[in-house]
C-alpha cells in the first residue's frame, strides 16, 4: 500500500533529494495505518519543498519551527528540471536560482516576471532576513543576459510586445536595487548583460574566482541598458565609461578590485556562506556585510603576486583615466590616438612604474580599435547616456534607458549587430549603418534614440498591480505577511534596505507597495558603503582646500572608516599609485 502511494507521488529522482532519515524510514516494512502515515509525511515534505513553476507564481511563505541542528542547504543544480527560477526557504534565508544553464541562464521575459513576484513576496516576510541570488550553472556562468534573439525576432515580426521584456526587466532591476530586504547575489560565472543588471543593483555583490564581468553591449548595436547608465558613472575616474564603450572583460578579484563587486570569496566557500546568511538573525546590512566578510578571501592573498588575484587593468589606471574622463567621444578618441603614438607616463614619487611607454602605446592603439568595431550609433548614444546618468537618481536613469532601448531594438544596427555576433557567434562582421563615428549626425542621432516618442517606463504602484493582485490571491503570502511593511527613512543605502516600522495590516500593506513614495529612488550622489573604498572618495578628501593629509593620515582615515573591511589598504595603494603624488613632506596630492 505505501509503496504504491508513493509511486503516485514522487519520481525516483525526487527520492534521492528526500533527508536521510526520511528515507531510512521508508524503507522499513510498514501496513495500515502506519504506512498512511508515511504518505501523509512524504506528501507534507514536497509540498514545502515545491519550486516555482515556469509562470513565476509566487511560492508559500509560511513559517516553520526554527530548526534545531545546523543543516545544510540542499543542492539544487539539477540536470532533469525544466524550471527556469528556482526558489527554496532556509531558515531565514531565501534563495532564488536562475535554472538555464544549457543557454548560461540568459533571462527570459518569465525568469524575469518569476524574480518579481517571487522578490515582492519575501518582502513582505517578517521570516525572511536575506534573499540569495545564485546560479545552477555556477561554476560556469551567473547569467549571460538577456534573450536579445527573441526581441529581435520580436521586432522583425512587428510584434508590439517586443517592449515588455526591457519594461518588465528594468521594473526588477528597481525592484532589486529598491529591495526592502538585504539582497546577495553570487557572481560565480559569467556575468554580462542582463546578469549584470540583477546583481550590481544589489547592495551585496560576491565575486570569485570563476565570475567574468562585461557590458559588451555596443557590439550588438544596443547600450549598456539595465541600470547601467546609473552605476558605470560612479566607477572611478573614467573606469565606467571605458568598460561601456568598449565592452572590457574583468575576471576574478578584478571584479572586486574595480569596486563593481562588493567582496571576493574563493567558489569553495560558497557553500558555507550560504549557510551562514541563512542563519542570520537579523535582516540589518550591516550584520549581512560582517557575515560575508567572514568568508572573504584573506588580504594576504588577495595581494599575493603568486595567486590570480591582482588587478588587471592596474597597470593602465592612469592612461584610463585620461582618455575617457572626457565627456565627448571625439575627445576620447583624440586622448588614445595621442597615447598611442606619445604616450605619457605619470608616476608618483613612492610608486614605481609598471608599465613601459611602448606597452601603453600598444594597449591604446589596441582600444582604439576596439572602440572603431563597435556600432557607431551605439557608442555615440552610450558615452552620452553615461553623462547624463552621472547626475540622475537610479529611476532617472532606468526610464531613459526604456525610451532609448525602444528606439535601439529598431534600427538597423541592432538587428545586424545581433545577427552577426549572437546568430552567426562572430563568424561575420557586422556593417554599421553609419559605418564610423565621423559619419554620424550628432543631433539626428540624440533626436532619435534619445528623444524618441515612446511609452515611459512606469515605476508606480499601477506598474505591479497584476504581480500584488496575484499575491492577494495566494492564502499563503499574506500569512508570512504579518509583520508589517517595511518602511524607508532618508538615509539610504546602495541596495535601499531600510529598518522595520509599526506592523500594517497585510491588505494595507499589499495596497500601498511598492511605490516611489515608500520605495525611495536612489539619487545620484548614492553612497556604496559595503564595497571597496574608491578613488573619488579619496579625492574630495584631498581636494579640500582646508586639509594637508599625509599618506599615514590617509591610510587611518579609511580604515576607520571602513573598519574590517578587507582589503582597503591595498586599494588604497593601488589609488595611490595611479592617481596620486607623495610629496616630499608626505603629503599627498593627485596628480593631473
């Protein structure tokens, strides 16, 4: 009698996942009542353990006793599931897995609708103290973007609904970087595109040794979309911009050293990280910070030249930092055709040089073509996207974007660019429409992508009514619910996490969220306080007129004030080197 109820309720597949001791028990001769029994508890199991379904229904919420011994997480990367967001409550953590790993998790318009509604949900949980982005495709890829084939398919069709991919993706990525509860997303793998714009807006960002970042999106006739024209600009002297332009991979610590991810931690530990963040008992940031500094990779040997933790782009810092510092790309152009052929080293007076003349000349030479394969159009509309975003809110930004990407997704470049690159993977080069930048009419080309008479992204209460009407209709949400919204005060954070206020009733609080009016937009001078000191905050240190900072002084300043924080000291160098002069009375200066 069990064993034929079990068969209707679980595969074998599905046995092997079940606790051992679950298991131990079933296989113990069993009759009557004691076998319903065992069906029941099986029954019981599943349902709790039940992911979301492709249409992204938001799962149950309900509380569980907490438990009693420290239990691991179970695996989720499984080959025969056809779900492409998975979702699993541990204890007070909540994680979500991005589950495409034969397309390297490229997001989907309902991987997409899933994350919201499944993210709008937790929110609402007094149980749920951290949300976990991850990958089942790790070691190999977080997520390598969006399916940009099936927009242009879309497009080429006439089909008006082209538009609800990028809507429905930039409404998360707000979502995300507006989240009420501490979100960690775990970059290990490929991490370009649309996977950018799910983890950077997170206020904990984790990198490995295995994560590879871009926004090659200039080489598809597109722009570095995704909030991309909110955080590239706030990267250090002129970082962003090359990164955008010209479509530059970062691997490993590199991430983490260009100040894009927040902490570094070797894939190994990963595991035990998780763990870790879903025992924690408070969904305050900073207690979610110090746990995953725990893990973090030692300074020693982040630092160490035998490991593969060094900073590659290091070398070129300052020569990055004079040529796309400028705000017109005809400036940028003229900068590397001058380095190219007399380039110009600038060293501190503690600093040594590591790299030659003729090798800055080569790396300029190299970027220059670079910048010439991409689409024009595309390089001209991102460095001004870029400009603007400099002094936009995060909001801002993500309704520009919308408009433009409108635009973009019609014109010739894209289509080209796309089939060139994504259809025929590169055996084919693409024929810009102009063909290079001296070709281009600069205002017929602000006129059109980024003045274009297209539907405005809506980032009000209405934008998630279907995903909150969905969410009344689920007994199980609003019971997780009770603990009241989760208010903002002014004083943000990169990820918009806020402290707990009065409870509401659940039906009050599904009425009133998410709004702009309680989901503050993030305003352009955002502070990233859980990330790496950087070179701008250096500079308005020393660029106030009323202090002398000696380089001891500049060291205990920032280690204060990002005390425990791993590996400050050796950014700290790093800026140093490439940006600054030690006098001879060790007072620091930046250099030109």
């Amino acid at each position: 009698m069990f064993h034929s109820a079990l068969r209707r309720i679980v595969t074998g597949r599905s046995i092997c996942r079940l606790p051992a001791t679950l298991r131990a028990r079933m296989a113990q001769p069993v009759s009557g009542a004691a076998a319903l029994r065992r069906t029941q508890q099986l029954s019981a199991h599943l349902q709790t353990t039940r992911t979301m379904s492709t249409s992204g229904t938001a799962s149950s919420n309900s509380p569980s006793p907490p438990s009693t011994h420290a239990a691991k997480p179970p695996t989720f990367n499984d080959p025969y599931s056809q779900t492409e967001v998975l979702q699993h409550k541990h204890e007070t953590g909540r994680l979500l897995l991005l589950n495409r790993p034969k397309a390297l998790n490229a997001l989907t318009l309902t991987m997409v609708q899933a994350i919201t509604k499944q993210l709008l949900a937790w929110e609402q949980s007094e149980y749920c103290n951290v949300v976990i982005l991850k990958s089942t495709a790790s070691p190999r890829a977080f997520c390598a973007g969006g399916d940009v084939k099936r927009v242009m398919e879309q497009v080429a069709a006439n089909d008006p609904s082209y538009a609800q991919f990028f809507e429905e993706e930039y409404r998360l990525n707000y979502l995300i970087g507006t989240a009420r509860k501490p979100v960690v997303a775990l970059m290990d793998g490929i991490t370009m595109g649309g996977g950018v714009g799910l983890a950077v807006h997170a206020p904990f960002r984790v990198a490995t040794e295995n994560t590879m970042f871009a926004m090659p999106e200039t080489a598809i006739g597109l722009f570095p979309d995704v909030g991309g024209t909110y955080f590239l600009p706030r990267l250090e002297a002129g970082l962003g911009k090359y990164l955008g332009l010209t479509g530059e991979r970062l691997q490993g610590a590199s991430v983490f050293w260009a100040g894009i991810a927040t902490h570094y931690v070797p894939s190994e530990r990963l595991p035990a990280l998780e763990q870790r963040l879903c025992e924690l008992p408070s969904d305050d940031p900073d207690v979610v910070n110090a746990a995953i500094e725990e893990f973090s990779e030692e300074a020693a040997k982040l630092t160490d030249p035998e490991t593969n933790n060094a900073y590659s782009l290091r070398p070129y810092l300052p020569v990055i930092r004079r040529c796309f510092s400028h705000r017109s790309i005809e400036a940028i152009v003229a900068a590397l055709e001058k380095e190219a052929k007399d380039p110009q080293i600038v060293v501190s007076k503690k600093s040594h040089p590591s790299i030659t003349p003729k090798a800055q000349a080569e790396w300029a030479a190299r970027t220059l073509a670079t910048l010439q394969r991409m689409s024009p159009t595309s390089v001209l509309v991102t460095n001004e996207l870029l400009n603007r975003g400099r002094s936009q809110s995060f909001g801002q930004c993500l309704q520009d974007e919308f408009l433009t990407v409108q635009a973009l997704t019609r014109s010739h470049d894209f289509t080209e660019g796309v089939t060139a690159k994504l259809v025929h993977r590169g055996k084919v080069e693409p024929k810009w429409n102009p063909a290079t930048l001296r070709e281009l009419v600069q205002s017929e080309v602000f006129e059109t992508y980024l003045r274009p008479k297209f539907p405005a992204l809506d980032l009000s209460p209405a934008a998630y009514q279907t995903t909150l009407d969905a969410r009344i209709s689920h007994p199980d949400t609003t019971k997780e619910s009770r603990g009241g919204q989760e208010e903002r005060d002014s004083g943000l954070n990169l990820g918009g996490v806020r402290k707990k206020k009065a409870p509401r009733s659940a039906m009050e609080r599904l009425d009133q969220t998410p709004d702009l009016a309680s989901r503050q937009d993030r305003p352009a001078d955002q502070p990233q306080p859980y990330g790496l000191v950087t070179a701008n905050e250096v500079f308005d240190l020393l660029r106030n007129p009323s202090l002398r900072v000696t380089e001891e002084e500049l060291y205990a300043y920032f280690n204060h004030k990002f005390e425990g924080k791993i590996g400050v000291d050796a950014k700290l160098r790093i800026i140093l080197d490439a940006y600054c002069d030690v006098k001879p009375d060790a007072t620091v200066e930046t250099l030109p």
